[in-house]
C-alpha cells in the first residue's frame, strides 16, 4: 500500500467566498464537484466543503484524506491490521474512496485517482 499525501479537510459557510483564498494559497485551481448535497473543491491539498449542517456533522468524523495508489489494495491492508472498512470502495467524481476505522477508534477515508 502507498500512501501519496493527506488532504486537509476544511469546513466552510460560504464555499463561493473561500474558493479564491484557497487558490491564491495553492497556486492552482478547485476542482468542484457536489456529493450528497454539500458542494466540494478540492484545492491543492485542501478539501473544502459546505453544506446543510446535518450533512457536516458525519463528515467531520473523518479525521483527514488520505491519497493511496489503490484504494482496493488499502482496504485489503487495512482489514488484516484490524481495520473496520465502514463504506466503500465507491466511485466518486475525483476516483475511488472508502472508509475505514483504525482500530484506535479514528476514522480516516482514502482515495485513489483510478477510474471506477
């Protein structure tokens, strides 16, 4: 398993206002995208999201993003470390991703850039 980075997950009122600030930070430009009602842009290594509140709350459970190669092959890893996969792999607009608890209790999701 190859862990490529972590994104930083930001939660943000107003995603219009932030977007720009985001990007003059980074040095690039959002990739926008809208999973389950809350508006996404993934920006350099910052995800911002917003959203209806009750949306926001399961969200921010997850304690960070982390880039693999192969979302497959980490959650082959992470159940024979003792992993909970809680959901996934499932496509979504930017690759693969699942979740999983460690077995400390903390809950991470993983992605991939693999087509689905």
């Amino acid at each position: 398993m190859d862990i490529l980075g972590a994104t930083l997950r930001v939660y943000v009122e107003d995603l219009e206002k932030a977007v720009p600030f985001y990007e003059g930070l980074a040095g690039g430009s959002a990739l926008r995208f809208e999973r389950g009602g809350v508006e996404v842009a993934a920006v350099g290594c910052f995800l911002l999201m917003s959203g209806p509140e009750s949306q926001l709350e399961v969200l921010r459970k997850v304690t960070a993003t982390i880039a693999v190669a192969d979302v497959e092959e980490t959650r082959d890893v992470l159940a024979s470390l003792g992993a909970d996969i809680v959901a996934g792999p499932v496509a979504t607009p930017a690759g693969r991703n699942l979740i999983a608890r460690h077995p400390d209790g903390v809950i991470y999701e993983y992605v991939d850039r693999r087509a689905a």
